[in-house]
C-alpha cells in the first residue's frame, strides 16, 4: 500500500477537524477529482493507493463493492461524485446557495454521462465497434458536452462556471478536460471552446492546485 499524506492545514481545516482517507488505486480515475477537492482546500487527507491484490481482500468491506472509498473519521463514503462534493461542501469548494449547488450538481451529472460514453469507448474489445464509437464520440458526443460547458463558462463574468469563484464544479470539468486532451488524444480539443480553455488556465493557475499537479504520482490514466 502507498500512503501518501498530502495538503496542509487551512482556515477550513481549523473550522471542520475531521480525518480524511480516500482509497483508490494508483491512478487517477474516479478518485481525481476528490483529490483536486482536497488539494483546492488544503486539507491534509490520507492518498491511499491499493494493488490489485490488496483490492481483493479489501472488497467486501467496502460500502458498493467498488473504490474509490472516503473515510471520515473512520465511516466509509462511497460514490465518487458523492465524496467529492461532500468534501467541497465541508472545506469551502461549493457554491454559495443551494441554487448553485444545484447547479454544479447538473454540471457533475452532464460529466458523468460525458464519461460513460468514454469508458464505453475505453473498454471496447471489438476493434470495428472501437473504430464507430471513436468517431461518434470525436465527432458529436464530445463537441455536444463542451458546447454545453462554454456556454456556463461564457455566462459567468467571474471566469467560473457557477458564482464568483472556483467551486468543484470547475474542478470535475478541468480534470475532465486534463482527461480528454491526455488520454483520448484529442489536443486540440478546447480550440473551439474559448471560454471553456480560459477556465481550464483559472483552474491550473490556483497555487495549490499547480502545486497538486506538479506533485502528484505520475500515472497513465
């Protein structure tokens, strides 16, 4: 297992004393975004990173049978998009009324049905379906999902995409953007996006998150 403890303590932290674990495996994946959360904040947490072997015994005494998992003061979270906005909420990384938590809320939901179409492709065995899905999700399911972004970004004078300043909604659409533009190989992805690439530049330009970035354990995906 490799722990790695990370973050620092904050004005958060001193208001909200809780202890922090969040359990994935070596890779970014559905854990990344509560991490960016954790860093935003600068609250110090446990990055707990699993074997496949250590997977295996750990299973079943987890809530759903699947990571990532999030500890809080010893009580098992599961649910990635769930963990990460309980954590934002908790350290300062939300909206600032319920209506812009709602929102973000419909912002994570967009990505997440984004990213089904993308592990659909990911996973694909079959090499002619990989080639079909490849293109419809380049040519249309991707272009649909950032044009629905950067109209949120172009909305928001503030240079986010809900309220005044950077909520784990930005957060959810960078890491999205960092995934799509590294690992489905589409570097020009934001060309026709201005806004949305003014935001991903916000986003890399928060102290604690360039220094997340810098830092961060090299993984493929």
């Amino acid at each position: 297992t490799d722990e790695r403890l990370t973050g620092g303590l904050t004005r958060y932290q001193y208001r909200i004393m809780s202890t922090y674990k969040l359990t994935y495996f070596n890779a970014r994946g559905r854990a990344e975004l509560t991490r960016l959360v954790f860093a935003q904040a600068g609250v110090e947490y446990t990055d707990e990173r699993l074997t496949g072997e250590e997977w295996s015994a750990r299973s079943p005494h987890t809530p759903f049978g699947v990571l990532p998992v999030l500890e809080v003061d010893g009580k098992q979270l599961g649910g990635s998009l769930v963990m990460a906005r309980y954590v934002a909420e908790k350290q300062g990384v939300a909206g600032s009324n319920d209506f812009e938590n709602a929102l973000i809320a419909s912002i994570l939901d967009a990505v997440s049905d984004l990213m089904v179409a993308v592990y659909s492709l990911m996973f694909e065995k079959d090499e002619t379906k990989k080639v079909e899905k490849k293109k419809e999700l380049e040519e249309q399911t991707i272009p649909a999902a950032l044009a629905n972004f950067e109209k949120f970004a172009a909305g928001n004078k503030d240079g986010w995409l809900v309220g005044s300043k950077l909520t784990y909604g930005d957060l959810c659409v960078f890491n999205t953007l960092d995934f799509l533009s590294a690992f489905i190989h589409l570097p020009t992805i934001l060309d026709k996006f201005p806004a949305l690439s003014q935001l991903k530049k916000n986003v890399e330009n928060q102290p604690n998150i360039a220094k997340w970035i810098q830092t961060r354990p090299q993984t493929p995906f």
